[in-house]
C-alpha cells in the first residue's frame, strides 16, 4: 500500500511554481525546492519523480490558470476590454515584486532555447495556445478572421516584449502607457 503524502501538494507546487517563476528552471536547485516546499528529497521523489518533471507540472500548470484568467475575463467584459486588462493587471495589481518576474512561459522559452530545446518548445506552444485565444477575443470584438489572427500575432509579440521588459523593473507607468497605446492602435485598426 502507498504511503500517503505527508504535505498539502498543491501549496507546496504554488511554492514551487512561484521559485521556478521567479528564478527559473536552471537556478532553481533542488534544495531551493525542497526549502521552499517545505518536504523532504524522498517525499519530493515520490510525488513528483524529478525536477524536471515537475518544471513540466508547474509550466502547464502556469499556462493553464493564465488562460483561464484571460477566457473568465472575456466573459465578464467586452473583448477587448478583456485582453486590455489582462495586459495591466500584470502591472497595476500583481503583488510584491511579482509583476518584475515577467511571464514564466516567455522566460522559460529565453532560459531553454538552445540548452532544453524540448522544454522551450512546451512553453512556446503555451505561448501559441494563448495566442489563439487572443486571436478569439479579437473576433468575438468584431474583427475578421484574417484581422484578428494579424493583430493575434501582433499582441503576443507585444505580450513577449513587455514581460521581458517587466524584469528591467521600470515604474509601472512606463508599461501602463505603451499597453494603452498599443489598444488605441488595436481598436483603430478594428474600425
């Protein structure tokens, strides 16, 4: 019979989540996790194999509560209001220093690309994915099929350029101002 697991699993993968967030799969040792999760190594084995297997569980994870956040937010407000906000509340109501750890998805594809080319590609498919659903929220705003998937494209590559951004640790303004800008142009290009 299994031992049952001596630890609340989904507190100590929020924990996790949050270190390989903040520093990334490559710096994230395994002590750093066994510290922040608050385990030990052979409960950590058990339940979660090894660490790269479990940067998989919490990249998904991460990609999967971003998608929501953004298809729940399409269905309280108007599209593009939506996706507007999904941009600054990145800035305006992330907590502590949270909003300066950029997207772990786009630090995960600029960590890995050319060391864990597997690893890169998972979070880059992420990446499509949300793109995909940007490319449904301009539509449901009224734009055309091919106009939604141009300006779909559009806004992941601003959404790429901003997270990175978010970890030069500007004042928000300085993010809040080009995310209005590039929704003026969005709504302009929509009329």
């Amino acid at each position: 019979m299994a031992r049952p697991l001596a630890f609340d699993r989904p507190q100590a993968v929020n924990r996790a989540l949050a270190l390989f967030w903040r520093q990334g799969y490559q710096a994230t040792t395994l002590a750093d996790l066994l510290q922040a999760m608050g385990i030990g190594r052979s409960s950590f084995y058990a339940a979660f194999t090894d660490k790269r297997t479990f940067f998989i569980e919490c990249l998904d994870l991460w990609a999967a509560r971003t998608l929501d956040l953004l298809r729940q937010a399409s269905t309280q407000q108007p599209p593009l209001d939506a996706l507007q906000g999904f941009f600054e509340r990145s800035f305006v109501s992330a907590r502590g220093s949270k909003a300066h750890w950029g997207c772990m998805l786009v630090n995960t594809v600029l960590e890995m690309a050319g060391v864990d080319d597997d690893l890169a590609a998972r979070a880059s498919r992420h990446l499509e994915e949300m793109q995909r659903v940007f490319q449904v929220c301009l539509q449901d705003a009224g734009a055309s099929p091919a106009r939604a998937e141009e300006l779909a494209a559009m806004l992941m590559l601003f959404n790429e350029g901003i997270r990175v951004s978010s970890r030069r640790r500007l004042p928000d303004v300085q993010h809040l101002q080009p995310i209005a800008t590039t929704f003026r142009l969005v709504r302009s290009a929509m009329a």
